[in-house]
C-alpha cells in the first residue's frame, strides 16, 4: 500500500487545512520506529490545533491511548443486560473508558492519540471504525465530547515492529501520511530540547553516510534512530557533566552510547567528537567561508565539506558553503559542490554567487544526473 509521503515541514502546513474545516477528519502519521512520530502529536499538532480554536496548548487536552495488545472491550466498554419497557431483554454498552477520561480532563477541546493503531489486534480496531470516521465521531454508540479530535500513530509492516495493515473499510475514513524523515527539522528541535551539541551536529555532518538508519535492519541488532540517539545523548551529556567537558571518550561511556544507536553511528560520533575541534562549525564557515579552518588530512576535510554543506538552509548560505568548499582537495570541491547544488535545487534555494554559474556550467551533467 502507498501512502502520501510528506516531511515534518509540509505536515505542519498541512494540518491548519484539516484544522480549518467544519468536520475534522482523523490524521494518521506512519512511519519507522523512533521516527519522533508521537512526539510530534503532542507538541506540534496540539499547537496547531490550539491555534485554529484560538487557545493555547495547555488548554487542549491530550490523552494517549497505547493500542497494542489492547482489548476491544477496553474501548468499547461493557455490554449489560437489561429489560426493556416492553420486558423484553436487550443489550447495551456501559460508557466506554475513553469518553468517561475525556470528561474528567474538563477541557473544552481534547486531543486523543491512538498510539501504535497498526499494531491493534483486528477486533480492536473495528472498535476504532467509528471513532476514525469523522461523520460517525463516536465509541461504541456513545458520541465523542464536541471539540474532541483523534489522531493516530504507526509504524510499517516492514518496520519488523508487529504492525500489520489498516483494515480496509477504515482507511477511506482518514487522512494517512508517511513521514519522511528530515535532519533540518530533527535539529532544530534537537537544539531546542537540549540533545548535545556533538550529537546534533555529527548527526547533521554525517547524514549521507547513513548515520540515522533509513530503516530497521533485518538482522537482530541496535539502530541509529531519532528516539535512540536522544537517549544516547543524555548519556554523553551525563559523563561530560561528570568528568569534565574536556574528557577523553573511553571505553564505558561508547559501550553505552553503542548500546542506544548501534555500532555504525557510534564509530561516526565518536570519530567526529575526536576531531571536532580540527573542523569549522556550520556558524564559522557562514560568517568566514574564506578564513574559517581548513584541516589538512583528507579524512577531517570530508568531514568539514560535510559541515559546509548541512550549514546550507537558503539561496545565501548556499553561497557561502560554496564558497568554503571550494578550498578543499579537487576532487572532493566536485563532488562535494555537486551535492550541495542538487541540495539546493532540489529546495528552490537560488545563490547568488558567479563562481557557482561557473561550476554548473562546467559540470552541468554531473549535477544533473547527481553523480558524487
């Protein structure tokens, strides 16, 4: 099955439409593990739901329901026998939990996730039909409080996670998303929710050399994920708290981080804390493409045409990072000015700078074609 694959960015401008019509359809987010999914419901979307009722955030309740390994009963409520005014007996569901929780928030809007749906057993998710269909907006008969909205989370059946499908008959009641992951946006948030600094920017430096995992490997093993490697930083921002920020990366402290996010990305950024000192800042090579540091060793200058070109977010700083790299070995201002051009085009970003006229006129196939 194919679904609409949407970045951070564009789901962010997406949801103020969904938000601005008269009957609200459920969103469902689907991606790989770790991917920030969860987290971007209950900040972001909460946001912006706020927004278009002219609240804050706070004053949008948010109830997370987990829904794997779950019972439809639990969402449904209880079935109770009882006798009819004509003595006849008949069935009917006790107010299922979810509404009775909605209530007890008191909030006049609610934001309810169903976490992990796809790894709902099928009963379970019928349950769920009604509660998905923005028309129905109801549990087990019961309605939905007014202002309250669901939203949902899950991973791919290829994720290897115990997802399965979306029945049929309910993915035609909501809007489906796959997320595509994007380091600009992961590091902004980063920065903003204190993962260090060494972590944020390796992550960025070394990102087309797969530093984040793409997807879960096939073999049993530890992965780079945007979940795990939040946990690997707090473990290095407790061992620098505890021996000094200067402190040498020993044994213990990569045996942990390993532990988090795998072999593959803590070789990257242990490499890139060792020499973090011997290349240039994205913030550096933006003010000083010209004078900012150079390092001599090959290795250390791929490294460092790396930082040049994730310093890259508009026509101007492509000018820059252009700039900077053309300081570097021959062979790597090609491939890595290559790179950054397709990066720009690719985003609209129009630099203002002859030499890159220069370059795409002389290199014009190897851009085109995106050799590097």
């Amino acid at each position: 099955m194919t679904h609409q694959v949407v970045n951070l960015e564009t789901l962010t401008e997406i949801l103020p439409i969904v938000y601005a019509a008269d009957v609200i359809q459920p969103v469902i987010i689907m991606g790989m593990t770790g991917g920030g999914k969860s987290q971007f419901c209950k900040t972001v979307m909460r946001t912006l739901y706020a927004e278009s009722k002219g609240v804050t955030a706070d004053d949008v309740g948010f109830i997370t329901e987990r829904m794997a390994g779950r019972d439809a009963v639990e969402f449904s409520g209880a079935s109770l026998p009882f006798k009819g005014d004509d003595g006849s007996l008949a069935m009917q569901s006790t107010k299922p939990p979810l509404i009775l929780a909605i209530e007890r928030l008191g909030t006049q809007y609610t934001m309810v996730l169903l976490d992990e749906l796809m790894q709902a057993n099928a009963d379970t998710l019928k349950v769920t039909a009604d509660m998905l269909d923005p028309d129905e907006h109801s549990i087990a008969g019961w309605p939905l409080p007014k202002g309250t909205i669901i939203v949902a989370t899950g991973n791919r059946t290829k994720d290897k996670s115990g997802a399965n499908r979306l029945l049929s008959h309910l993915t035609d009641r909501v809007a489906m998303f796959e997320l595509e992951f994007s380091i600009d946006a992961w590091a902004a948030w980063a920065y903003d929710n204190g993962v260090h600094p060494i972590v944020v920017e390796c992550a960025k430096a070394y990102e087309e050399q797969g530093f984040f995992a793409t997807s879960v490997p096939a073999e049993d093993r530890q992965y780079c994920s945007p979940r795990s490697v939040v946990r690997a930083s707090s473990h290095m921002t407790a061992f620098f708290k505890m021996q000094g920020s200067n402190a040498t990366l020993g044994h213990a402290i990569r045996a942990l981080v390993s532990a988090n996010i795998g072999d593959g990305a803590t070789t990257m950024l242990f490499k890139y804390a060792e020499i973090r000192d011997e290349v240039p800042t994205e913030a550096q090579i933006q003010s000083d493409p010209e004078g900012s540091l150079l390092p001599d060793q090959t290795g250390h200058q791929m490294i460092a045409g790396g930082v040049a070109i994730a310093s890259a977010v508009d026509g101007q700083s492509v000018s820059q990072a252009f700039a900077y790299i053309c300081r570097l070995r021959p062979d790597l201002q090609i491939s890595m000015n290559v790179r950054l051009l397709r990066i720009a085009g690719s985003n609209g970003w129009t630099p203002n700078n002859p030499l890159i006229n220069q370059f795409l006129v002389k290199y014009h196939d190897l851009v085109a074609l995106g050799v590097a």
